[in-house]
C-alpha cells in the first residue's frame, strides 16, 4: 500500500529544497517525512474545525 500524499512530479518540485549536506544521524526517506506532515497539518485542520462546530 502507497501512504506517499506527493506524486512523483510533486516532489520533484520541493525536492531541490531539502537540505542534501547534513551530518549527523541517517537521513530518512524525505518524501516519507513530508507526507507525514501533511498528513498531521490535515488532521490538526479537522480537529480545530470539529471542535468549532461542537
């Protein structure tokens, strides 16, 4: 199952954006990263809106 939220041209367009010189710790899949936080910004957006309705 795919639980990517950016298409591949979508990405291709942040992708030169993303810092690529770090040191330190392993990096981790950036496309993985960014959907995760849209998918939490979603999700924060919803609530606040439920909330405001109840």
């Amino acid at each position: 199952m795919n639980h990517l939220w950016l298409t591949d041209e979508q990405f291709a367009r942040i992708a030169p954006l993303l810092p690529y010189d770090t040191q330190g710790k392993e990096r981790v899949d950036d496309r993985r990263v960014i959907s995760g936080l849209l998918i939490r910004t979603l999700l924060l957006r919803l609530r606040r809106r439920v909330q405001g309705i109840g």
